[in-house]
C-alpha cells in the first residue's frame, strides 16, 4: 500500500491491503503514539468506533476494537453511523479517539480508517505519521507494553448515539421544512437511517431510495456518484428537491425539480448567500479549492464574498477554516463544511441546510442554483499510471503547456494525483465544452504514455 496514510486515512480492499492485524496493529499505535503525545491528559482514555454497512466492517470493527482496548482504552461501539456523525459524538461525548470504519464513495470492497482526536477533529499529519512510524517498529518485532487485570480496557455498546446526532441536526437548523417534499438517496450507506429521520423530524415529507443496506449493496449504482435514481425519482414524485449521499455521509450533492444535478459549488454558493444573509458567514468568506469551478469563483465576486482556494481535500480546506476563523467551506464532490456546527463535511446537514434555504426563500432550487454558472469541466480518471510522477514527467509539463497556450484566459488545465485511489485526475475547464473535452482526452493519453 506504500504510505499507508493517505489524504482521508487508511484504505485499501478489505481483507486484502486492508487486514484485521493491520487495523489491530494501527489502534495499538493511534493508542500508545496519542497518549505518548499527551492527549489523554493522565486520564483514562476512551475512544468512540463507528462503521458504515460494509460487511468487512464487521471484522474491522472487531480488530479496531480489540486493539484498543489490549492498549488501555475504554470503547464506546456506536455501530452503524455516518462519519460526521462518529466525529460529532466523539467531541459531544468528551472521547479521546474517534475512529470510523469506511472507504467513503468507494465500492463495496475497498474499506478504511480514520481517526479523529479529542474534539472530533481530524488528526494532523504528524500525528499520522508517528502514528505510522510506531505500528512499524512494533510489527517488526519490538513488543507492545500492554496493560493486565484492570488496567485492559473495556468495551460497551453506546446506542444511544442515533438520537443524539439527529436531535444535534435539528437544532442547528434555521427553520423547518414544512411543505417540502424531499427524495433522498442513501447510497445503502451509513446514513441510511439518520437521513431520513433528521428530514422527517425537521417537517419535510420524505420518500428514501437506496436505504436498505445489506452490507454489499453500498454505493452500487446509487448514492452521490450516480445520480441518475435520483433525478428519476424526484421527477416520479414530483418532488421539490432531491439529496443524495455517499457511503459514509460526509457528503451531499442534491438535484433541483427537473432533476438537474446541483453540485458542490453551486450548493456552496447558495449556502454562502445564505449565511451572509443571516450574518453568520465570517469575514464574508468562504474556503474553496483549486477544483472549484470558475463560474463558482465568478459567482462569488459578484456577490462581494472572498473565494479562499486550498488543494484538493476537505482536510486541506478544514485546516484553512480553522486557522482563519471561516465558518463555511466545501469542495465540488460536496464535501461541505459548516464549521460552527461540525468539525468535518457533513451530507446530512448540508442537505438539511440546502432545504431549509429553500423552504425559508420560497425559491425553488434552480432558482438558488442559478446564482452561479457552471462552466464546462472535464474530468477524467486515468488509472493504472505511476501518479507520483505526475508533477516531474517533462512531457507531460510539455503537454500541459500547450494545452494551457491553447485555452488562453477562457480556460484551465489541473493535474492532480488522486490521494484515495491508484489514478491521476485530468481537469479541463474551457467556455465551450466541446473544446474541453478535446484538451482533457489528448492530456489524459499523454498521461498514459508518459506515466503508464
């Protein structure tokens, strides 16, 4: 697996790169290297683990559990939750460690593991790394110091953690969505449950499509990278809006009445605007990145609010949020960051604040939306490339520079090495798409001669 921590934890297929002693051997270290670090402040510590439906998540869970508690940590197993929902509780709950079982957006397979501190925030990198750095030294050979009798730690089912996420949901609403008619897909994902619940609870009707996890079924063919249930369902229904989420929840796109995608830029515009109303979007700005699309950035001058752009991540985007003080910051897959009510992107309150706008505005969703316009992007995955060269090939520096010439003032190129999957990502942006399409397909062979 090279670096085993990439940009949102650990992962790998399950069972494969991803094994039982290997989330055993990474609690142990996250275990000893934060207690090492200070963290649990001479107290004993107590770490909350949550997983999405995946079936490698049950003997995931189990490892992850058992290792922790073999270095001295009580546990708290709050089963089947979105990821937000793991990193609300460990802060709400006062828990040292936050752990979440889950690949995210990708296929059934794959599985992975992340780690949130004290607060419910994600770990810094040198933490990662040290944490990395000590699973090695002990999986070669140099032993644990491991506790006996009472010092273990002990292990407890805290179901209490559903209703406590939804009611936290709730009250951070602005307003309820009386009257509002919601299709929402879950992805037969983490939020399968809660989704629904939080909708329901706030006064919108609700019809679920993909909510019936089996533990095979997740993100297959549904859930936030395939809209297109979705947009039927919303156009059968005759709904006002439609929400759609990945496998773990830290994410939302929506589709309007038509059934139009309405991506992350255009829910952060309309979240923007709203915020900024309601004197809640501080110092008038918001936290982008180099993904954003350039009608978004367009949007927002117009609208005298600031445009800060990171490197692609959400954690990139959050580490900006919080140095700064911003309140509100996304990136186009619909990682939304609402940062005076979570401490990560959040599908399920993102979708609850994109109806609510609604439902307060009285405008449509297309309306909304239509404060920005999306200029032609294209996107294309090229796999089975050495991604690490993607910023050293000569001939591709070469190609990327003629397509940039070409492109002029109207248009943008981007590479980017994926830092979850074994790909590089070609993003062309022009004013005809036509033209874009054709820049990003001779970048994409060029990076599969240059890097294959």
């Amino acid at each position: 697996m090279g670096r085993l921590f990439g940009t949102d934890g650990v992962r790998g297929v399950a069972n494969a790169d991803l094994t039982a002693e290997l989330a055993l051997g990474l609690s142990v270290a996250a275990a000893h290297v934060l207690a090492e670090a200070g963290t649990f402040e001479g107290h004993r510590p107590t770490a909350l683990v949550g997983r999405d439906p995946r079936a490698s998540g049950e003997f995931l869970e189990a490892a992850v559990v058992a290792g922790l508690a073999s270095a001295g940590v009580d546990v708290l197993r709050v089963g089947v939750l979105p990821t937000p929902a793991v990193a609300y509780l460990t802060g709400s709950l006062g828990a040292d460690i936050g752990v979440m079982l889950s690949a995210s957006h990708n296929a059934m397979p794959d599985n992975g593991i992340k780690f949130f501190a004290r607060g419910g925030h994600k770990l810094a990198d040198e933490l990662e790394d040290r944490i990395e750095t000590v699973y090695e030294q002990h999986r070669t050979g140099e032993p644990w110091t491991r506790p006996t009798g009472a010092g273990v730690g002990r292990v407890t089912d805290y179901t209490e953690g559903f209703d406590r996420y939804v009611a936290h949901l709730i009250g951070v609403l602005p307003n309820r969505l009386d009257g509002l008619k919601v299709v929402l897909d879950e992805a037969h994902g983490a939020a399968a449950r809660v989704s629904p619940e939080a909708f329901a609870r706030a006064g919108a009707e609700v019809v679920t499509i993909g909510a019936d996890p089996d533990g095979l079924n997740i993100n297959d063919g549904c859930g936030s990278t395939h809209l297109e249930l979705l947009r039927a369902a919303v156009v059968e229904h005759g709904a006002d809006l439609g929400i759609a989420h990945d496998g773990d929840a830290d994410r939302c796109l929506a589709v309007d009445a038509a059934g139009e995608e309405v991506d992350g830029d255009q829910i952060l515009a309309v979240l923007a605007l709203a915020m900024r109303d309601a004197g809640q979007l501080r110092q008038d700005t918001v936290v982008g990145t180099v993904m954003s699309n350039l009608g978004f950035k367009l949007a927002m001058e117009r609208e005298n609010i600031r445009l800060i752009q990171t490197a692609v991540g959400d954690r990139y985007v959050l580490e900006s949020m919080k140095a700064e003080g911003f309140a509100l910051g996304g990136e186009q897959s619909g990682h939304v960051i609402v940062l005076d009510h979570a401490t990560t992107g959040d599908g399920t309150l993102t979708g609850l604040m994109l109806a609510a706008r609604v439902a307060a505005t009285g405008r449509s969703l297309a309306e909304l939306a239509g404060v920005m316009q999306r200029l032609p992007q294209v996107l294309i995955n090229v796999p089975d490339v050495d991604k690490t060269r993607v910023n050293t090939s000569s001939e591709l520096a070469t190609a990327v520079v003629e397509a940039e010439r070409e492109l002029g003032e109207t248009g943008r190129v981007l590479l980017r090495q994926s830092g979850t999957e074994p790909l590089v990502r070609v993003m062309v942006e022009a004013a005809d798409i036509e033209q874009a399409r054709a820049v990003a397909g001779r970048l994409a062979d060029v990076v599969k001669s240059a890097l294959g």
